[in-house]
C-alpha cells in the first residue's frame, strides 16, 4: 500500500495533533470494546449452538418441555434407549436449576451415577480437588471453573441453592461449553434432595452415538420407541437442543447485534471525523508535497494509513480490554439449565482488529480520494 | 455573552445539527437503558402484594415453577391458619400452578415458551389487580385459556390472534381462548391462564406449584404464615410475601440490568470523545477569534461560559428531542425477556436521567476544548491560522 | 430584533434551567427502589418522649438478675412485667412500676382484678420513669401508651438513677420495648426439670397423642430459620440427631438446618414448640434471644401435645428451661 520508508510521516501526522487523535482512539477503543464483547457474546452463542458432522452427543428430553423442572423420565428407559442400534452409550441425568429463566448468575446441578461421571470426566483438568473426594461423599459436587469462579467456590466448601447443600469436592476445567457452568453431584442424592420425582425420575438422558453422521437416524428411533408412552421423549443432538432450549438467550444475544453495527458505524464516524479535519488543516501542506513530487495517490494512500493507523491502535486497546474483561470474568448467560459463555477467542479478537482496520480504511477514503482530486494551486489559496 | 453563544450556534447550521443529533443519540440510548431497568423493576415491584402470602414447597423460593405441594393443603390452610380474608364466605386463598410450556398460535410454526397459570376463580380475588377486559373466566373440562393483554409480546403475534373464540396451541393440544384479563404494570399480562384442574391433567400431575392467601392485615401478619409452615413439616412448605418473591426475582436479573447500564454508559462515554474531538475542531477553527474578544475586554471565565453555554444549548435541544423520543416512542413498548414480558417505563424520573446525561456531555464535552483554547497567550491566539 | 434576540435569550435560559433542575433530580428518582410503606399496627397513642424501641433487645436480662450486679449511673437492660396493681402507673407522670417476673407471679390474679398494690421485695422491683433532657419526668401518663397496661411485658432500656434498701430501683428509661401480654408469667423455670425426656426417645416410641402432658428436651434448630420472626414458636431437634457441625470436615454456613441429615429424618427427631393464647394462636411475642436462647440452644420444655399429624408434633408449652 505505502512503502515503509513513508510509515514514519503517518505516524507523526497521527501523532502532531495529540489531542484530537488521542481522543479519536479512546472513542474508538470503547465502541470496540462495546463491539468486541458482542462478538464474544455471538460467538459464545454459536459455539453452543452450532451442530456439527462430528457431534455425536444426543439429549432425550421429555417432548414439550424445556424447564428441567418440568421434564420427567422414567430412569427405566435407560435401559430400553441402550437397545437402540447405534447408541453407544446412555447417562441418566437430573438437573435442577435455582431458576429457569434468562440471567447471568443461575447454579444448574447434574446428577449422573458415579460410574458415568468417570466417563464424562475424560476430557476434564482437574483444577483443585479429586474426583475420588467426589465417589467418597454422597453429597459432593465437583464444580466448573466458571462456576466456581463466578461464586468463590474452593474445595471444601459447602453451598446450597434450590434446597440442595453440596460440599465442593473437585473443579474443574472442560472443553465442553455446557460442562463449564454446572455443578456435577450424584444422582441418587440430587433425586433424594431436589425432589420432582424422587427417585426413578430424571430430567433428561445424554446419548452417545458410535456412528455421528447417523445421529439424526438414532434420535428419530429413540423417539419412536416412546412415542405412545405416558412420557414421549424429543431427541436432539446437544447444540441443537442448546439452540432450542435457549431461544431466549439466542434472541437477546441476537438483539445485540444491532449494538455491534451501531459500534461499528460509531467507529466509522469518529475516524472519519477525525480524518476529515487532519486533511483539512494540510490542504496546503499536501499541496507543498505534491508540488516536491508526491504523487496524488500517495497522499490519497498516506491518508488512508493514517485512519488504518487510528483505527487499528483504538481497535487493538478495545479488543485487547474486551478479551480481558471476558477472560477474567468468565460470563455465562444461562436459561433453562443451559449456558452461553461469553468467549473472546483468537478467532473473535482477529475479527476486531480486521474491523478496525477496515473501518480506518473506509473512514479515509473519501477524504482521501478528495484530496487527491485538488489541484495544486486551488490548494495554496485555500486557507 | 448568551447572544454570542446563541448566534454562534447559527454560524454553522450543519454542525449544529450534527451536534443536536449526537447528543439527542447518546440522550436516547441512556433513555432506553434506564427505561428498560425502570420496566423491569417497576413490574415487578408492583406484580407483588404486602398482604399475599404464598405457601410453596420449601427450595423452591427461588423459582415457584419448581415448586410441588399436595393438592390437600389449600383445604388444611384454610383451615389452620387464622385471618385470612373473605368476602361473602369465600376465602381469598387460591392454589395455583405456575408451569414454562411452548405455546404457538396457527401463524407461527415455531412455539415460544410462556408462563402458564393454572387458576380458580379465587386467583381473581388475590390478584386485585388482575381483571377480565373481554370475554369471561375458563370453566371446567373445557381446555379454556384467558390471555393477559401482553401475551401477544411473548407469543411473537399480533393481539387479533388471541382474541376470544382463537385457539392457541399449548404443549401440543389446542387450548380456546374465552378471555383477555388486564393486570396493569404487572409480569402476570404476559401469561396465560387456563383453569387449574384442566391444567394438572394435561401436565399429568397431582400437586400445585402454590398456595397464594390474601391475609386481612388487622388480624394476621406473614409471622403466622411462618408459624403454619412450622407447626406442618411433613408437608415440607415455607411461606413468603407476595411481594418478597418478585423482589428476590428482580434480584435475579439484577446483573441484566447492570449490563444495560454499562452499556448506556460505555455508550455515553463513546460519544463524550467523540463530542470532544469535534468541540476541540470547532473551538481551534476559533481561537484567533477568542483572543480577539479577549483583547477587547471579555474576561476569560465569561468567555468559557458562553462557549460551554452553546454547548449545553446544542445538547439540551437534543435531549429534549430524545426526551420527545422516547416519551412517545418508547414508553410503554413491550419488550419479551425471558418467558415473560414487561414494558418500557420512561417516566419523570427516566427523562429526567436523560436530560442529566444530555447536560452533562454538554459541559464535560466542551469544558476542556474551551479552557485549553483560552490558555494560548493573547498574542499567539492573534497571530493563529 | 431586540424582542427575538430576548425570546431567545429567555427560552434559552429556561432550557437550560428546567432540563438542570430535573436532571439534578433524577439520579436519585432513577435509583430509588419503589417501596411500600407498611401501615402502623398499632393505633394506640405512642410513647411518649420518643422512648419507643421498634424491637425487643436481646441481650435483657430478667430485672431481679440485671439490678444484682448493675451500679448506679450504668445503663441496664431488662425484661420486666407491669404488676396487676392500681399504683403501677402513676396518676400523672410518665412513670411506672415494674417487677421481675418471678415476682410478678404474686401479683397477677387468676381473673386479672387490680390489686391495690403489690408488695414485693425492693431488689425485684424497679420506678421506670421517662424524663425530658433536663431530668424532669414527663407530664404524661403511661398507662394505654405504646400498648403498655396490666400485666405487660416490657423490655427496658435507661440508666440506673438510684438503687438500694426497701425501695425500688430508680431507672430513667432511654428505650421501651412493649411486647404486649407477653409470655406467661413464670415461663422461664429456674431449675431443670427432674423428668425430661430426649425428644428423638419421645417420638420414636410412637404413643404421644393429642392431650398428653410432656417433659421433652432438645436443642433449637431443623431449619435455617427455627424460629418465627414475632411469634413464640421455634422448632426443636432431638439429640439422634446431630448438627452439622459436629462433623469435623463439615462447613455448612448454617449447622442448625441439619442440612446434613435427610428431610424424613428431621421429621422423625423434631417438634414445634409454641407458646399459645386460649384460641390455641401462638402468641405474638418474640422468643429468639429471651434468657440469651438462639440457634442450637439446648432447652428443655414443659408442655401438652396439641397435635400429632403425618409426624408432625405440636407441643404447646408451660414452661421453658434454659440450659445456661
């Protein structure tokens, strides 16, 4: 675009009015921060939601239901969906929640059998604690990361919430989105302290496939095999059931989108004023340069350096405090037992800067092109 | 100095628009975050009474959905518990279930989730707000439903859909509409009720969500509500005010409500920048021309005020246009939020922020432009480009 | 010219006014909570001097205990109770007379006549008198104040102004707290009872009914809220049963929830303890704190079982030891 011998004369034409640019990069830095956390906020909704060829985890749900309180199976049917070709395994689950609807701060428990736990832990880091502490007491509850963090939870200690008192045996890290914000006990005591149903009675049965591209295949069997029982069941793979159960936070997280294109046309507006006065106090110095041999091009081109230079330095300061206000506040939206978590990954700060940059291009383009099309002498007599 | 300010304000008309623009912008935005908070809180504040006790399945204060007690102890309560109101030998005590269920109305494919409220004709005598606009109350073995006035909000359909004789589709049986009901400010128009004993058979169970009493506040206090759920612990039942459980709800989207916050105000903080920037651009256009008033006499300070007061003139015209805005606009418009729904209140108070944060970019905008274009000595002020 | 110019000036200048003044207002107005302002109860003239405590202090001790060991010029607080007696109130001063409860048993008849006076010891008996700032009694009468009448409990909070001798103590009141006709005149025993038995024994045997008279002991707790804000009821927990915190890796924030234990379990072992009126209506009296009583206190009670259902045991009490 410019040679890098020019790069100096673009930063010290963005740094000769300090004033003006610094203030330009901190309007810049917010609405990118504002954009960034958007992103993070999509991107956490679409890494929940988004199925997939390789996802062979289904949820068999009570048909028609959502709440977790609301959604009651006969653990019986563990058995019978164990038959179905293809399942290569089936986990009984319980989970209660201190409150169905939408918000940032919800505390989900899921009780599973301790031999399935095992099973389920395969991909987990244990932060603090052991899994053996969790086998050894019927009351124990081995805690995501988020969780914990969000609450203050150690090992050790004890919290109640929907009339269940766990004592926090393990947390732990998990590459899985819904694992992170849950609280995992066991079944029999979560069927024995949370009531619905008691005993025999759970919330939902996670299925494994061996064979992911015939998942869809398998849910519908699964399905037919309940279809006139008392309690007919609705299969779905994992992230779609997400998607489904968590229309609320899809729809919110979606509202925002119109916050990140406000961000966006903000950033645009502030760079490009701030361009737009920097061309106007130099009409004659680039006069002066075209008349020493500077082409009208590079001129147009330096300007738009420097919206890219303006636009990249605020973007980089909103991406890079956005990244860590999401990464050190570990923020989740929860609704029915299910979770968003707000991530702001490579991918996502990538993003950011690219807008940035692109906007700092398209914010100098037109007073660049402007600038460009002056003739030399109408530039002197301009004051 | 205020005919300065006020003929400045003319000698650019597109800047000035511009300006009114952005403040009025900002002004609406901090309009729509604190009307969101205020809806919200506002709703349910008033969706609670000091005089309702519900008795519901202890664990469950949090979230009366969750919440199971036996069918029996509405008939035991009545009984025990002494000072609860009547009128006309009807006890104002009214079980309930409170039950999340996707309804979905011929025109949309999608269902929703809704808050389904299996009542007796005693839920209309504790919820004194609560009134029947058309039709009448569901009766009996019918699968009848009276819709809240802003059900339409959380279904996604306009309200003709759910007038009396429509069918709405609930966890997969066809349910009549007999009845709208009005509750004014309260979470409970966005709901749906049906009659409580057609409701416990198609969600096949045998218990309610909640027992809600209206105490006669001369002769009973929430303490012997308390006292009942001692003296009964086989039945596993706490008592709360009415009001306590909208409370601890609101609570709950308490952290909502500071993202909206942060939000108005990351907002409000983008545009502050921006406003300075131009304000710094405006006032550096003007400083050999300050530096001229300044050698004709005009002090310094009175100077700062007249450029601080076109400032505030510019945003108070936008805050008052964003005010308009919203107060017309905004007010009252139904926003769904998680399985319920609630309006917008934009109100003295809410105005009244809007305005605040108007003035306040108006004065922080141009405060320091104007004390660093007056700082230039006269001389080298004369002598600027 | 000069007319537009003023126009503007004045619609300027009111812009400018209106939109501060609101929004100085706002900030508040946006962040108040909307709040319902609760009816007084009560519609009996209040105290006079602004001596009336809105809740029961809990660290009272009874009068008789509380002038043992108070001197003059320290501030005490006690429980007390207005005698039965026609000179318990004075005639035209906001004073009254006021005796240790265990005395107080002399001067209450069975059909709550008025005594002419009563003659009680000096060292169980204290002048309660509600003075201006400069020392000088109030010219009000007490009697119908504040709830105050016969037979009133009345928590006590004031310097101690002269005691000694025959005479009774002289307090110069600070704070009043009414509780209304209280608890019964010598519910607090001073001595255990010889024939208690454990309340776990007691239920798991499976014969109290309705009617029986029972000793039971145990200790305060299976919720995390055992008693009831403003009435006098708590609920009790056999010793089968042992709180949380007896377990040594056991950190549960409230170990008298019993939380550790399963619901069927605390049903099988607990009791509600209530102290009621003739209508069999617990009475309106506050008991957490009474005789320093709280969470996980061990206690013994006296009472009639007043009903058994679904193992629910009611016991309405007579009186009530305190372990110190």
């Amino acid at each position: 675009m410019i040679a890098r011998r020019f790069i100096p004369i673009v930063l010290k034409q963005v740094w000769r009015h300090r004033t003006r640019s610094l203030l330009t990069i901190a309007g810049v830095t917010v609405a990118m921060f504002l954009f960034i956390a958007v992103q993070a906020l999509q991107r956490g909704v679409q890494k929940a939601t988004t199925t997939s060829a390789a996802d062979q985890t289904l949820v068999v749900y009570r048909q028609n239901r959502f709440c977790p309180a609301t959604s009651r199976l006969p653990e019986f049917y563990m058995d019978r969906i164990a038959k179905v070709p293809g399942v290569a395994s089936v986990t009984p689950m319980k989970i209660v929640v201190n409150n169905c609807r939408a918000s940032l701060d919800v505390i989900t428990f899921r009780g599973v059998p301790g031999d399935d736990l095992r099973a389920i832990s395969g991909k987990w880091t244990i932060l603090s604690g052991s899994l053996d502490i969790w086998t050894a007491r019927s009351d124990s509850a081995a805690v995501g990361e988020r969780l914990a963090a969000r609450r203050g939870f150690k090992v050790g200690d004890s919290f109640d919430s929907s009339g269940v008192t766990v004592s926090v045996a393990a947390i732990f890290a998990s590459p899985e989105p819904q694992d992170q914000n849950v609280a995992y006990t066991h079944l029999a005591f979560l069927q024995r302290a949370a009531g619905g149903g008691g005993p025999g009675v759970v919330t939902q049965f996670t299925v494994t496939v061996d064979d992911p591209p015939r998942a869809h295949e398998v849910a519908t069997a699964i399905d037919d095999l309940f279809r006139t029982d008392a309690d007919p069941t609705s299969t779905k793979p994992e992230k779609a059931f997400v998607a489904q159960a968590g229309q609320d936070i899809v729809e919110i997280v979606g509202f925002t989108r119109y916050l990140g294109w406000g961000c966006l046309a903000a950033v645009l507006a502030l760079v490009a004023n701030a361009i737009v006065l920097g061309v106007q106090d130099r009409i004659k110095e680039h006069a002066v340069l075209q008349t020493i041999g500077f082409r009208s091009g590079l001129i147009a081109r330096l300007i738009v350096a420097e919206g890219i230079v303006i636009g990249l330095v605020g973007g980089s300061l909103g991406t890079l405090a956005a990244a860590a206000m999401v990464h050190f506040g570990r923020f989740s939206i929860s609704a029915e037992g299910m979770s968003v978590n707000v991530t702001a990954d490579a991918r996502v700060m990538l993003t950011g800067l690219a807008v940035a940059a692109s906007v700092g291009v398209l914010a100098g383009l037109v007073p660049a092109w402007q600038a460009s099309r002056r003739e030399i002498a109408q530039c002197f007599r301009a004051i | 100095m205020l005919d300065y300010a006020i003929r400045n304000l003319g000698r650019s008309p597109t800047r000035l628009v511009l300006s009114v623009l952005g403040s009025a912008l900002v002004v609406l935005l901090v309009i729509a975050a604190a009307g969101f908070v205020r809806g919200m809180s506002a709703s349910l504040d008033v969706s609670g009474s000091a005089d309702n006790v519900i008795i519901l399945a202890a664990g469950s204060e949090e979230s009366i959905e969750r919440s199971e007690v036996e069918s029996s102890v509405p008939g035991v309560l009545e009984a025990a518990l002494p000072g609860i109101r009547t009128r006309s030998g009807v006890a104002y005590v009214a079980p309930q279930i409170h039950v999340m269920l996707p309804a979905r109305t011929p025109s949309r494919s999608e269902p929703r989730q809704v808050m389904i409220r299996g009542v007796t004709p005693t839920s209309f005598l504790v919820h004194a707000g609560a009134r029947i606009t058309d039709g009448r109350a569901p009766t009996s073995g019918a699968d009848e439903i009276v819709v809240g006035r802003a059900a339409g909000v959380t279904l996604g359909v306009s309200n003709t859909e759910l007038e009396p004789g429509k069918s709405v589709e609930i966890d997969g049986r066809p349910w009549t509409i007999v009845g709208r009901f009005a509750a004014p400010g309260t979470v409970l128009e966005g709901e749906i009720w049906a009659d409580l004993a057609d409701l416990k058979s198609a969600t096949r169970r045998d218990t309610v969500s909640c027992v809600i009493v209206t105490l006669e506040p001369d002769e009973a206090e929430f303490a012997d509500a308390d006292a009942f759920t001692k003296m009964r612990p086989d039945l596993e039942l706490v008592a709360m005010t009415e009001a306590d459980y909208y409370s601890a709800l609101a609570g709950f989207f308490r952290p909502i409500r500071i993202v909206a916050w942060v939000t108005a105000g990351l907002i409000g903080l983008g545009g502050l920048f921006g406003g300075l920037n131009t304000m710094y651009a405006a006032f550096a256009s003007r400083v050999r021309e300050l530096g001229t008033l300044q050698s004709l006499g005009f002090r310094r300070s009175s100077i700062v005020f007249s450029l601080v007061l076109e400032a505030l003139l510019a945003c108070s015209a936008g805050s008052l246009v964003a005010a308009a805005v919203g107060l017309f606009a905004l007010d009252g418009l139904a926003v769904r939020f998680s399985m319920g729904s609630f309006g917008l209140l934009v109100d003295g108070p809410v105005i009244g922020a809007g305005l605040f944060a108007g003035l306040l970019l108006g004065f922080f905008g141009s405060l320091p432009p104007a004390l660093r274009c007056l700082s230039l000595p006269i001389p080298v002020a004369l002598k600027s480009i | 010219m000069n007319r537009s110019v003023t126009l503007a000036r004045i619609a300027s200048y009111s812009l400018v006014v209106v939109a501060g003044l609101v929004g100085l207002a706002s900030p508040q107005a946006v962040f108040a909570q909307t709040s319902r302002a609760s009816e007084p109860k009560s519609k009996a003239p209040a105290l006079p001097g602004g001596v009336a405590l809105a809740a029961m202090p809990e660290e009272a001790a009874e009068l008789g205990a509380a002038l043992a060991t108070a001197k003059v010029g320290e501030t005490v607080t006690f429980r007390a109770r207005v005698p039965f007696a026609k000179d318990a109130f004075s005639g035209d001063h906001a004073a009254m007379t006021v005796l240790d409860d265990t005395a107080a048993a002399a001067c209450c008849p069975r059909d709550a006549t008025l005594m002419d006076t009563c003659g009680v010891a000096g060292s169980m008996k204290a002048l309660v008198e509600v003075a201006d700032k400069s020392g000088h009694r109030l010219h009000a009468k007490l009697d119908g104040r504040g709830g105050l009448t016969h037979g009133t409990e009345v928590f006590v909070v004031g310097t101690l102004t002269s005691l000694g001798g025959d005479s009774p103590a002289v307090v110069r009141a600070t704070g009043i707290y009414v509780s209304g006709p209280g608890l019964p005149v010598g519910f607090f025993s001073a001595a255990a009872p010889k024939d208690a038995t454990d309340l776990s024994a007691s239920k798991a045997a499976g014969t109290l009914k309705k009617g029986d008279r029972v000793t039971v002991s145990g200790v305060i707790g299976g919720s995390k809220d055992p008693f009831v804000s403003g009435r006098a009821l708590f609920t009790l927990i056999g010793a089968a049963l042992k709180p949380c915190n007896a377990n040594p890796d056991d950190a549960c924030k409230y170990p008298w929830d019993y939380c550790c234990e399963t619901k069927a379990d605390i049903l099988a072992n607990s009791a509600t303890i209530r102290v009621s009126d003739e209508k069999g209506n617990p009475l309106r009296a506050h008991l957490k704190g009474r005789r320093g009583i709280q969470e996980l206190s061990p206690v013994t009670i006296t009472g009639t079982v007043a009903s058994v259902e679904k193992g629910s045991l009611v016991i309405d009490a007579t009186s009530m030891y305190v372990k110190p």
